[in-house]
C-alpha cells in the first residue's frame, strides 16, 4: 500500500492555496506521497483560469471586490467563497497517474454518492439530453426560487458552463474539477459548492437547492473515508514537508503573486 495523507488547510490566501497545489504535484515523486488536500480561503477570492484575461473580470460587478489569482488550470473563473476545495495529487509511481479520465470521474462520483445518501439525487452532466432531463423536472428542487441560469460554454464563471464530468443538480453545477499533470504526476483540484456567495449571487450551491446545512467540516469528514475507500489506501494527517513548504514559497513569489503571471494573456 502507497503512503498517502491528508492536509487539512486553514483559511489562506488564492497566492498560497495555488502554490501549495503546486509544490504538491512538483514534489510528488520526491516524496512518493499520494495526497488528498481539503482547504479553505481567507477571503472571498477570484481565480482566473489560465487562458483567461484579467479583463475579462470586468463583465461580472459582483465579484469585483474579490482578491484575483490565477489558476494554472484551464477553464471559467472561481469565485472561491462558500465551497469545499479539494486537491488530490498521485505521484508516477501510483496506478491512478495513468487514469486521469477514470479518476476524475471517480472523484464526482464518491461526491454523488454522498449526497445521494441524504436523498439529494445529482447526475453528471453528460449529454445535452441528460441536462435536458434534470431541467425538466425530474430532480427539481424549489424550481421557483432557484432557477439555474442559461448555460453558456463561454460564461465568464466555471459554474456557469458544463463540461461532461461537472456534477449538476436540478440543472445547478456544483461540482467542477480540473487537472494539471507534471512529468508523470497527477493533480486534480475543484471545488464543491454548498452555498451562494454574494459575490457570485447568480449560482446556487447545494444548501440553496435542497434546503441542506452542509458546511466545508461536514463534507471534508465525509468525503475523506471514501476517498481512501476507491484508492485503497488509510491517509494520515499531516503537514506540508520543508520541501514542499520551500517549493511553495518560491512559485508563490515567482508565479501566483507576480502581476506578470496575472496579468499574462
């Protein structure tokens, strides 16, 4: 059995959450870790994806109070409020380096399975017509007051778009996921949204949908057994190495904080 652990972060800046995802993947196969991270954020924060321009921000008033960052995943922009991030990093020598497709996957479907434990019945959004069926009815949840907004592949924010492993429910994205590969290291990061932000008032989480209280604490305990479960694994909690915490430092100085990264196009 693979060595794996669990980070569980406090509240931190977008700069330092994007660097430690980072280092994790730069690091992987030095420390032969598999690593699960749950974290939070010290402010409501806006990530950029990596293709997209700094002044595209400017089409959504809402969150322009937020701090900005920048993903080194593709993709819409995050706003990052009230949502678990997680992050799941397998170095080359694990068996899931090589199945991306099938651990993305995987990851949605352990969320779906969670909350299908407390009657809340949410799909991958797969097709055109899987969509079509949710927004019809046959999921829905107080349709009236949380009627999801049109999708539209090009929507500034993530949430606003779908993509075929996004996790939806009564039509509302709540699961999106990217990953970044280095050498042979796999990283894949997203973000489960339970609430509405005020800075994104547009897009529902799950509480809004369903009526439920779930918080980043609930969901992180939950989540974490099965995970370890599909990766066959026991994850013990521990903290960033000196490596790790070196190598982030120095692509937080060098990429997330730097306004040339920023402000690339």
């Amino acid at each position: 059995m693979q060595r794996a652990r669990l980070i569980i972060d406090p509240p931190s800046t977008g700069s330092w959450n994007m660097a430690v995802d980072q280092a994790i993947l730069e690091t992987a196969d030095e420390t032969g870790l598999v690593t699960l991270r749950f974290y939070q954020w010290s402010q409501p924060t806006l990530s950029l994806g990596y293709f997209q321009k700094q002044a595209e921000r400017d089409c959504h008033p809402p969150s322009q109070a937020c701090p900005l960052v920048r993903r080194r995943t593709g993709g819409g922009a995050i706003v990052h409020d009230t949502e678990l991030t997680y992050s799941l990093c397998v170095p080359s020598t694990n068996r899931w380096s090589s199945k991306n497709e099938e651990l993305y996957d995987a990851i949605h479907k352990i969320i779906i399975g969670l909350l299908k434990e407390d009657g809340i019945v949410t799909t991958l959004y797969r097709d055109a017509s899987a969509e079509s069926e949710i927004e019809n009815g046959l999921l829905r949840v107080n349709s009236n007051q949380n009627s999801p907004s049109p999708v539209d592949p090009n929507a500034f924010l993530c949430f606003g778009r779908r993509s075929p492993g996004d996790v939806v429910f009564n039509g509302h994205k709540i699961v999106g996921s990217a990953q970044r590969r280095l050498k042979n290291s796999l990283l894949q990061h997203g973000s489960v949204l339970y609430g509405k932000s005020s800075f994104a008032p547009e897009l529902c989480g799950i509480n809004d949908i369903s009526g439920s209280k779930y918080t980043f604490e609930d969901l992180a305990s939950r989540l974490l057994p099965s995970i370890e479960d599909y990766l066959s694994t026991n994850m013990i909690r521990q903290d960033l190495t000196e490596m790790e915490n070196s190598a982030a430092k120095r692509v937080e100085n060098s990429h997330f904080r730097n306004p040339r990264w920023l402000n690339r196009s």
